[in-house]
C-alpha cells in the first residue's frame, strides 16, 4: 500500500483545520469589534446622560438661588417697613399698573373663594 492516500488525508485535514481557526479568528475579531462599538456606544450615551443631568441640576440650583434671593428681598422689606409704609407702596403700584392690579385682584379673589369651598 502507498501512503499517498493518507498523506491527502493529512493535508485535507491541516486544510480544515486551518480553514477552521480562521474562521474562529475571524469571529472572534468581529465580536472583538461589535463589543468595542457597543462599549462606545454606552460610554457615549452615558456621557449624554451625565451632561444632561447637570444641567438640570444647573438649572434647579439657579432657580432655587432665585427664588432664596426674593424671599430675601422680601424679608428684609418687610423688616424695614411698617403697615403704613407697606400699604402707601401697594397703593403707588395700583396706581402705576391698574390693569394688572385689576387681574392680580381678581386671580387672589378667585383663589381666595375656591380655598374656601
């Protein structure tokens, strides 16, 4: 018998196997790849999401500022002002803006009447 028939064989089968691992080195370096693409892509979105949560807190934090400065200024009106003072100064902004004074009424009667339903 010659040994040609097996020696086909082991080349076929180094072929194969070759063909084989290629294929599995190829696979593996497009799963390598697709998981890199997928790690930017949550990386991104993650830093979308980071950007857009301190702005909102920006924002909160500046309106909360806004709203501590009034009740400031409004304290310390109300400190350095007595009733007499207080009403001549809502009786000059009725008279300066009447037609808003007019809605401002109309919007505190409304709410007033409602609250005591």
């Amino acid at each position: 018998m010659s040994r040609e028939p097996l020696n086909t064989f082991d080349e076929k089968a180094h072929a194969g196997i070759r063909d084989l691992k290629d294929r599995v080195s190829d696979t593996a370096s497009k799963v390598k790849d697709k998981a890199g693409q997928m790690a930017d892509s949550v990386s991104e979105k993650a830093g979308q999401a980071r950007e857009s949560a301190a702005i909102g807190l920006d924002r909160a934090a500046s309106t909360t500022h806004n709203i501590a400065d009034g009740m400031h200024s409004t304290a310390s009106y109300l400190k350095g002002h007595d009733l007499n003072q207080i009403g001549a100064d809502v009786m000059n902004v009725c008279r300066r803006y009447p037609t808003q004074s007019l809605i401002a009424a109309v919007a505190v009667g409304f709410l007033i009447g409602r609250a005591r339903r």
